[in-house]
C-alpha cells in the first residue's frame, strides 16, 4: 500500500543515520508549532507574537524556477516526495525557458527562489551583462560536475579530440580564407561559458577573436546542432548525451575533467526576499538537503530519472537522463561507455557548501575576459553573494557537519594552481584572456 507521500513498500529503502535525524528535527519542530500554535490562540491579543516567535516560514506558498537540465533535480524532488511540503511549504515548480528568464522572474518576484547558474548572481549584484544590478544571493549550491563539452561529428571525424586539435584546424581554415566555427553557451557569464572558454583556451584559442560564440538556451541545444547552427557547444545534462543518442556529436570532455568537483548550480535568492523571509529561505535549504541526501543514493537514481524526465520539468527519456546520472559515460567516440567516478553530486564531497573561493574564481573569469575592466573588490563582492552563514545555520537544524572555512586553494585539471588569495594575479596569470591591457 502507498504511503501518505505517495510511496509504495517496495519503493522504499533503508533510512540513514543522517536522514533520521533530519525528519526527526522537521517531525519534532512541526509538534512544537502545533503546540505554539494551540498555546498562542488561548493568548490575550496583545501578548501574541510578543512572548513567543513562530518558526513557520514567513511566506510558505512560493515559486521556484528551474531549466531543463538534470541538475534541477533536488529542487523537483523536494517537491515531488513531500520535502518542501513537510517544511511548511506549498511550492509551485516554474519551468523557464532560458537563463535570462530565470533571473528576470527573480527580479520581478514571479518567482521567489531560482535554480541558476554559479556565475549570475554575481553578474547581477554587479549589474553585468546589461541587466540592472541587482542583489542576489548564494546560500546553498545545488550540486557539482556533470555538464560536458561536445561537439559535432565532422569535428570527431576530421581528429578533433582536444584543444590543441582544434587550434591546429582553425588556423588551417583561416589560412584558406573560411570563416570562423561557431560555439554555443548557456549564458554569457554562466558556468558553461567559463567552462567553453577554458577548454578553447587551454589549447590556444581565444574564445573572443578565434572563434564565434553564441547563446542558446539549454533544451534547445541539440536542435540547433542537427541544423548546423553551431560545431560544439557547453551545456548540462542530458542535452549532450542527447546529442550522442541522436548520433549528432560526441563529447570532447566532461566539465569535472576541466575542474574536478567544480561547483555548477545555485539555489539562489534576491537579497532583499532573503532579508525578509529568513525563515522561508531555511525551509526550502532544509527540503533541498533532504532531497540531495535521498538523490545521492544510487539506489534512488532510477526513480529520480523517471521524475525529472517528465514533460513538466525535462521532457526527455528518463534512459537518456540515469546512464550519465549514474556515471556511465558513452562518449560518442567509439570506445564505448566507461564509468566516471566523479558524476554530478548532489550532496556528498560538500557539494551544497558555498565556497567563498568559488565565488572567488568566477570574477577571476569575469575579469579574465574582459567582462570587468578593472579589478573588482574581490572580497567585498564575495561576502555580499555568498552566505556561508545561511548554510551553516541550517547545517545545525538538519545536524550535519559544515566547513570550518570558507576559502580553500585548489588545481585545475590543466595543473594550473588557483589561490582565492592572490585573484588578481591569477586572472592577469593567463596567456590567453581578452582585458584591456591583454
């Protein structure tokens, strides 16, 4: 018989030591409103609210948008399992159709919480990209690895396998007077950008003068690839296995071989409804811990395909979504599928901590191309996005254990160093950038 969530007794499997502690908290906090609640109505008027604080959140009916991408899982979940519910919380999911659109509805308050690339809250605290600034937060990031590079089969085809594969043909082309290949991103200053621009990069390719790059949105990635708009293009899964499954491309590298346990996705806020709604904020991290805890069970793998794939949130065959969510990676290279063993994480390896020092890097990247002509306030603008503190308070509520920092120097797959001490000589550090003074 289902349960009261909908679940069936085979659909269920062993709790953890973790999770138990996590409902419990929510099942006991819920007792105790119940109990306020009761206590509070026998109140004179004058005395309620005065004696005693509500710990529901301020403002439980909200909307949380995401994109067509796997990585929207935890907030789908949440919601999909009860999470979000039994946190107070009655969530619409909104499904956007571009980067843009996530960020304008947080702006205009459509929608409350987002689901949003790394690099855009800090893109709009700063006002870049020709939006209006406006102040966004991180407080929890939504999972790490699992986007991909790929391009199309007559690159696979004519040798292109690297960088400096591609380097080497570009600059045969230019010599015989053809025109410049065409790369597609996400989002100007998202994380599929930096990702494109480092690959490109890497192998000497200046991803602002060597080649053209684009904006498309996520779904429509692969559309555009059949008609011959771009030869590659960045973006989240499942769209690049899409790509292989349609026999249009092959994935040249996966984003974790670039930077290992990079950061990818944000839960993100406007300032100014974080300020507001403290108590809102921490129930949506605590539904969405809840949910990475339960995603980053392999086991759960499968069903957690099954959900997302629907045509509500990816609209995409739920076998397509669980072979890379499982870290099977068929690279349309011929050599058939290996396994990954740093596949997106929802929750483990800190996946949900917001790094400082991630934040850190992404300005060295603004700054490296040219979309901050001078040196920012690093760490001023840092402190002003990132809240760590936020994480920290809910790490207590759920009892699990967060960093004791929020900086920590890390190496890139190409061995290039990063000290979010020293970020300015970093950005400045590359052969390759487009600044003012490059």
């Amino acid at each position: 018989m289902p349960d009261r969530h909908g679940v069936t007794g085979a659909e269920r499997r062993p709790t953890s030591a973790r999770e138990k502690g996590s409902r419990g908290w929510t099942r006991r906090r819920v007792l105790q409103s119940s109990a306020l609640a009761s206590l509070l109505a026998a109140l004179p008027s004058p005395w309620r609210g005065r004696v005693f604080a509500s710990d529901a959140p301020e403002t439980p009916q909200i909307r949380i948008g995401i994109i067509a991408l796997t990585d929207c899982a935890s907030i789908v979940v949440a919601h999909e399992k009860g999470f979000f519910r039994e946190e107070g919380l009655d969530v619409t999911i909104s499904k956007e159709a571009s980067w843009a659109a996530i960020r304008d509805k947080l702006y205009l308050g459509e929608n409350h919480a987002t689901h949003m690339l790394y690099g855009t809250p800090y893109a709009s605290t700063l006002g870049l990209g020709g939006a209006p600034a406006r102040p966004l937060i991180i407080p929890w990031v939504l999972n790490m690895n699992g986007q991909a590079i790929t391009l199309n089969t007559e690159l696979r085809d004519r040798g292109v396998r690297a960088p400096t594969d591609l380097q080497k043909l570009l600059a045969e082309e230019k010599a015989a007077g053809k025109p410049p290949r065409t790369f597609a991103m996400t989002y100007p200053p998202g994380t599929h950008a930096m990702w494109i621009r480092y690959w490109l990069a890497s192998g000497g390719i200046n991803p602002d003068k060597d080649v053209s790059l684009i904006t498309i949105p996520p779904p429509q990635m692969v559309a555009n690839m059949k008609v011959g708009k771009m030869d590659g293009f960045c973006v989240g899964e499942p769209w690049n296995a899409r790509a292989i499954g349609d026999g249009i491309g092959f994935t040249a590298t996966t984003t974790q071989a670039i930077w290992k346990n990079h950061p990818e996705k944000v839960c993100a806020f406007t300032a100014e409804f974080a300020e507001k709604n403290p108590r809102t904020v921490r129930a949506v991290l605590r539904g969405l811990h809840r949910s990475s805890v339960f995603i980053d069970d392999l086991g759960n793998r499968p069903e957690v395909a099954a959900i997302v794939s629907r045509p509500e949130y990816i609209n995409c065959p739920k076998e397509i979504i669980l072979g890379r969510l499982l870290g099977k990676y068929d690279m349309g290279d011929g050599k058939g599928e290996r396994f990954d063993p740093d596949y997106m994480r929802f929750h483990e390896r800190d996946a949900n901590f917001p790094w400082k020092s991630h934040g850190v890097w992404f300005l060295t990247q603004f700054r490296r191309w040219g979309m901050l002509p001078q040196a920012p306030d690093y760490e001023k603008v840092v402190a002003q996005v990132h809240r760590p503190d936020i994480y920290r308070e809910v790490a207590r509520e759920v009892a699990i254990a967060a960093p004791a920092g929020d900086m920590r120097r890390e190496t890139l797959g190409d061995g290039v160093a990063f000290d979010p001490a020293e970020p300015e000589a970093y950005a400045m550090g590359f052969s390759v950038k487009t600044t003012a003074n490059a």
